[in-house]
C-alpha cells in the first residue's frame, strides 16, 4: 500500500482489481474543506485515461509489474507469437495488446513486455528501428517534395525524396518518423 499523496507520475496501481497507471498526480488545496490528489489514470487494459480524486494521505494499492524480454516470432491466427528470452517459454499475445505495433513487429524484434498476475498487460518496442523499404508512392500532403515510404513490416512513413524501395532506414517507433538511411 502506499498513500496517495506518494502516487507520481509512472507508478502503477490498482482500483477494484483493474491496472491503471499515474499519468498525472497534483495535490489540490481548497479555500473550504479538505486537500485532495486530483489524478489522471490510463487503464492498462485498454488505454482509456479518466481522472480521479483521492483524499489526502488515502491508503491505495500499489502493483508491482513484472518486465520481460519477448521475441516475437509469427503471427498465430487472431494471435501474436512471442518467445519469453529468459525461459525460452512461447507465449500468445492478443492482437488487442498489440495494437498498432504490429506496424513494426518482424520476426526476431525485441520488445518489453509489461505483466501483472501472469498476465501480459502492455509491450513496448524498441525507440529505433532498421527496417527496409518495399514500396514508396507518391507525393505527401506537406509542402516539401517527400514521399511515403511502405516498410517491410507494412508500416508506412515520410521519407525524403531520395530513398528508394530497397533501402534501408532508422525509424522511430514512437512518433512513426524517418530518422535516417542506414
């Protein structure tokens, strides 16, 4: 347990058996009545973020996640295989969970992936990747001359006008941005 005047930005916790995570924690005094923690939590389980408000020093239940490193290996129906590194233990990931990291899932990638109670709750890819080019089309919708690049892994990106199908590029993952040719 830990008082809610503690909770800050990043720590996890638990409300009624559900994962939310702190995304913003300030402590609000009131010229009548009590001080209070005015929250901002997103719920691991489906990203929504609500807020909610805690009294001053209230008990709520800390949850300590568990890291693991995953490979992932192929997609398995509505499914995502990955391999558990440390145990060499396969383990099926909703595509839920995925989401739109599937943009850059290839064989072999590694990610992070976030457990509580055994449960896989969240992954997190690498910031950069090396990814190459399978298909460019036309102009794109700024006032600069680039294009858009199709990555191996079907993620799409805008790349300057001098990157060809076959090249190989630095993307991040985190903004869906071109860093450079490698």
């Amino acid at each position: 347990m830990v008082q809610s005047n503690q909770l800050s930005p990043g720590s996890t916790i638990t409300i009624h058996g559900k994962l939310f995570r702190v995304e913003s924690a300030v402590k609000v005094t009131v010229a009548k009545g009590q001080p209070f923690m005015k929250t901002k939590l997103r719920d691991l389980e489906n990203g929504h973020v609500t807020e909610k408000n805690f009294q001053l020093n209230q008990e709520v239940e800390e949850a300590s996640l568990e890291e693991r490193r995953l490979e992932f290996l192929y997609p398995e129906g509505k499914q995502y295989l990955f391999l558990d590194v440390t145990t060499l233990d396969q383990i099926l990931v909703p595509a839920g969970i995925v989401a739109k990291k599937i943009n850059y899932l290839k064989e072999g990638i590694d990610v992070k992936a976030a457990l509580y109670g055994g449960k896989i709750f969240s992954l997190e890819l690498p910031q950069y990747l090396e990814l190459m080019v399978v298909g460019i089309s036309g102009e794109s919708r700024s006032s600069t001359s680039s294009k858009i690049a199709e990555l191996e892994t079907g993620a799409k990106v805008e790349v300057p006008p001098f990157i060809e199908v076959g090249d190989i590029i630095k993307v991040d993952t985190k903004n869906d941005e071109y860093i450079q040719r490698v």
